[in-house]
C-alpha cells in the first residue's frame, strides 16, 4: 500500500501546525494531515475549528472534510457533535465566498438535511449568473441531493440549465432530471431537445428521462426512435429501452 503524503507527521504535529502557522497554505495542508492521520473525533473536531479560520480556502475545506467525515463515520459519530457541527455550518452559508457558501451547504444536505437556509443557498447559488460554469455543474448535482427540492421548485431552473453553454452542467443537470420520473413530465420538450445534444451522455439520460417520464407523444416517439440509431450505443440503447418503456 503506499504511503501516505502526510505520514511524515502525527496528527498531533499536524495540530501544532494547524494552531501555529501564519500560512494559509501550511493550514490547509495541515488540515489534509489532521484527516488522514487522526482519528475520526480528532477529524471532526479539527474541521469544526477551522471553519472559522482567517482564509476562505481552509474554512472551504474543512466544510467540504466533514462532509466525507460524515460519510465515513455515519454509524459511530455522536449526534450531539454533528449537532454542533451543524451550527457551525449554517453560519458558513453567509460566507462572503461563494466556495465556502456551497461547500457548507452540501455539508448540511447530509448533516442536518431540514436545513431550510442550506436549500436556499443552493437555490441562489443556480440562480446567480456568476456562479462559474464548473462550479454551477456541482451545484446542480448538490440540489440533486436535496430531497426537499421538488421537480416543481427545479423545472424553470432546469428548462434553462439543460440548455447552458457547458457540456459539464447540461450533462449533470440531465443526470438530476433522470431521477424525477413521471415528474419530469413539463421537460418534455428540453429532454427532446437534448436528444440531439453534443455530449453522448447528455443524450443518453435524455432518453432515460423520456422513458421514465412516460409521456407517450409521437413527437417523444419520433425522437427516440431517430435516438435509436445514434453512433453511440449507450445513446442508442438508451432510446430503444425508452422506446420499450413508453410502449408498455
């Protein structure tokens, strides 16, 4: 197995570091080596901490750590910690950085799902036009995530974002839509559209989103049936099965 980058030091160096060092950089790589050497307690604890930190970067990081903390430790973290963790959290979501304002509220969708602020965030986050286009592709997987945000909240946002400039957000935002099922219904028409997409993946989940949206128009028909003859053959397996789908 190979080493890890930050085994040179114990968690407890890392710590020192983390509390000494002036630099941004030397905490942020301290953080990393408080989370890949400490124990999980020591993780979450150091994490929470430096969610206050004087640079955006770190406070970034540490909410983005304890996210994956989360993930890791869901059956032996204590709630009375996450709980506390959490008000952390939600103070993020006024960071002045938007990478901060995001990172935290993807945290609270696993921390402290009811978080109706954390939603928000997402929410406004879709609607600035200064998100960054590759930021705005996580976004739009993020609010995947939330379950509390309906099809019904999502469709006008969505009817734009399958339709955005970058490869990266079309193809996550048609991923989102192919779980909503039959409440995809009004993206009809944007899901027929993607169909003839650049990307082979957008197309794809396109096709699985007509399927599974089960709207049995001649337009959805026609299509998927051109679909099915796509030079990609997920895109064309995609459309077949989609097809096969609507006919039943």
């Amino acid at each position: 197995m190979p080493q890890s980058p930050f085994s040179s030091r114990s968690a407890h160096e890392w710590i020192n570091v983390l509390q000494q060092s002036a630099s941004a950089d030397d905490r942020y790589r301290a953080l990393l080596g408080v989370n890949s050497t400490g124990s999980p307690q020591q993780a979450l604890e150091w994490c929470a901490r430096s969610l206050g930190d004087a640079d955006s970067g770190v406070r970034a990081l540490a909410a983005k750590q304890l996210r994956e903390l989360k993930s890791r430790t869901a059956d032996q973290s204590s709630s009375e910690n996450w709980a506390s963790t959490a008000t952390n959290l939600q103070q993020c979501l006024n960071d002045e950085d938007p990478d901060v304002r995001f990172e935290a509220a993807r945290t609270l969708t696993q921390v402290a799902p009811e978080c109706a602020a954390a939603r928000d965030v997402l929410l406004a986050l879709l609607d600035d036009e200064g998100t960054q286009p590759l930021m705005l592709a996580v976004v739009v997987t993020a609010a995947g995530e939330r379950l509390d945000l309906s099809p019904e909240l999502m469709l006008s946002r969505f009817q734009r974002l399958l339709a955005h400039p970058q490869a990266e957000v079309r193809e996550n935002s048609s991923a989102v839509v192919c779980q909503w099922g039959t409440k995809a219904t009004p993206l009809v028409e944007e899901l027929i559209t993607a169909l003839d997409d650049d990307e082979p993946i957008v197309r794809e989940n396109a096709a699985i989103a007509l399927g599974a949206c089960g709207v049995k128009s001649e337009e959805a028909f026609k299509a998927l049936e051109i679909a099915a003859t796509d030079e990609d053959e997920g895109v064309a397996a995609a459309a077949r099965g989609a097809c096969e789908q609507l006919r039943r």
